[in-house]
C-alpha cells in the first residue's frame, strides 16, 4: 500500500484519481463505523479487534473503522448500513427503534438497578429477543452488547435535583421516540439531536443539558461546555453492533466466526473499561471543573408513573416484549 504511493511520489501527475486510497487488495473490504470519540474505549477496542481480524483473515477481509461520526450522523449511517454502502455499524436501541420498535426498551427510564441487573438480562432472553427482531429485518447483531453506561444529566444553567427542577429544562436527547417520550413525561423541553451535533448544541446554547453516561461526557469533552452533573441514573444505554445482512452472509462461515469471535470479545473487555471508568470519572470531572450532585429515583419514578409514561410504553412496546422484560425486572406499571 504505501509502495504504490510511494513510487507514484515525485511523478509529475497531478490527478485527482492518485490521491484517492488504493482499491484494498482484500477480498471482502468493509468498513465499521460509530458516533463515538476516537479515545472511547469502544474505539480502543474496536481498534484491536480489527488488527487481530485483518491479520488473522489472511489477507481476505479488511476491516477499516470510522469512529466519530466521520461517514455522518446516527440516522445517516442507519441508512448506509440498510442500502449496505456501510457493512458495520454500532447503534443505541434507542435510535435503533426508529426502524425496530421495541429494541428501546431496555432504555425504559429507571428499570435497572445496577448492571447485576443488566447483563443477565442482555446477554440472556431480553437480549435475545430483541436480537430476533433486528435478524427478521436483514440486519443482522452481533451477540454481545457494547455498554454506553447509566445515564446522567448535564447542564450549563442549574443543577437537576428534584423533578421539579427539570420543569421546562431544554435537554437535548437522541433521535429516539423513547427518550422525547421520557423527558416530556418529566415536563422537560426535550430536542432530537444526533450525537454528532451535541457539541455544538451545548456551546451555542441551542439547549442546556444533556444526559449521557460519564465515559461519554468525559471522551466527547463536555466539560468544556456544561458546568453541573446530576447523578441520576435514568436510564442505561448499550450499542448493538450491526451488520448489513448481504455483507455478513457474503463472509465464508470461517470469516464469520473469526469476526463474530472477535468483536464479541470487545465489547466484553469494552464493558470493563466502562464500568471501571464510571467508578473513577467523577473525582476527574470534578477536576475539569464540573459541580456533582446525586438525586433519588423515587421521585422522579413518581413523576412518570403519574404522568403515564409506564403505561403508554408498555402499550407501544406490547405485552410480548414487557413481559420480557418484566420477567427479569418485576413489575414496572
Ligand atoms: O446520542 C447519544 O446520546 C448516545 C451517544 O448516547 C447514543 O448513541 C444514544
């Protein structure tokens, strides 16, 4: 690769065409793409996940990652993936659910206690079930969740302690009808954004707040440009990792497994990184500046109930789905 380059250095020709990467030699060249910064430990990961995959391939499959949202925002890259222009792609349920419905449902806004909770319920038949819904629309998961973490709510104007405090708090939240749908039940001023323009949304001020996990608010920088975190664990978050149907079955069974292998050890060792990270993020945040404060559920648990979010998603989601869940949680309405 880099010989090519290197012996057309120094020719005379200017074409655009040379200073486009040359075609990969590999049979299968996919590309695995995210929202998520390069240091987050999903892109750690990933990034040594690849390197054993291409290695191990032979020379017949080359992965090439784009993280940060460098082929374009979430619901773009959704649409990449389904037209198969992107092979591999990580995406929240809770985006996920614009095309599947009910794979939000493990983003239901204070069902897990902790992820004693989570994993069982994941890797196991809520998991599965969800992992079946996605299969039946051509996409095809790989088996083990990327944790994204419990989620926390950031703001540049005031600290959110009560739900009274999240009264009108224009909080801007993932393109997912599960999350609009929480936070106008907490009487918040929820906006849909793409994760690829929170950033700026912050700085400018478009909104006040966000809510994501403290790896994110930590890897994406957010410090610059929020002053409080309120710890209120709303709700937790995970990536599938997803796969163009015709490009996974394209893969010989020897290369699938090699892929399937790898990746799914990823995001295992990428859950470590982030629940270690979560344990010690704060004391580093506080560094950077940034004002704690710790809520209880209950109240807000209150706020939703009463205003019918738990019934209304239970409605939406189905009796099929809920009683999946509510198998590994316990009542929820
Ligand atoms: O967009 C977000 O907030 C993020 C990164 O958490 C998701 O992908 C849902």
């Amino acid at each position: 690769r880099m010989l090519k380059f290197g012996a057309l250095a120094g020719t005379a020709v200017a074409a655009p065409a040379i200073l486009t990467w040359p075609a990969s030699a590999a049979q299968f060249s996919y590309k695995v793409a995210n929202n998520l910064p390069q240091s987050h430990p999903m892109n750690v990961r990933l990034a040594e996940a690849i390197k054993i995959i291409n290695e191990q391939s032979g020379g017949q499959l080359e992965f090439k990652a784009f993280p940060n949202n460098q082929l374009g925002a979430d619901t773009d890259m959704l649409s990449q993936l389904r037209s198969g222009a992107l092979e591999f792609f990580t995406l929240s349920g809770g985006i996920l659910s614009t095309l599947i419905p009910a794979v939000s449902i493990y983003n239901t806004a204070f069902i897990f206690k902790d992820y004693s909770e989570v994993w069982p319920a994941m890797d196991g038949p809520l998991g599965g079930y969800l992992r079946g819904l996605i299969e039946k629309t051509g996409i095809h998961p790989m088996s083990k969740l990327w944790n994204n973490g419990f989620r926390q709510i950031t703001s540049s104007t005031r600290p959110i302690a009560t739900p009274q405090d999240i009264k009108g708090f224009k909080i801007r939240v993932a393109v997912s009808p599960l999350f609009i749908s929480l936070f106008k039940a907490l009487e918040a001023a929820p906006t849909a954004i793409n994760f690829a323009e929170v950033y700026t949304a912050l700085q400018t001020k478009v909104v006040e707040g966000q809510e994501n996990a403290l790896v994110l608010i930590d890897s994406a920088k957010f410090f610059e440009v929020q002053k409080y975190v309120s710890l209120t664990n709303h709700g937790w978050d995970a990536f599938f990792m997803l796969s163009n149907g015709r490009a996974w079955r394209a893969l010989p069974p020897k290369l699938q497994e090699l892929v399937a292998e790898n990746l799914d050890k990823a995001a295992l060792a990428m859950r470590e990184d982030t629940m270690k990270l979560d344990q010690t993020l704060e004391i580093e945040l506080k560094k950077k500046g940034m004002i704690f404060n710790r809520t209880e559920p209950a109240p807000f648990r209150e706020v939703l109930r009463k205003n019918g979010f738990y019934a209304e998603w239970k409605g939406k989601y189905g009796a099929d789905a809920w009683a999946v869940l509510e198998k590994q949680v316990g009542q929820l309405t």
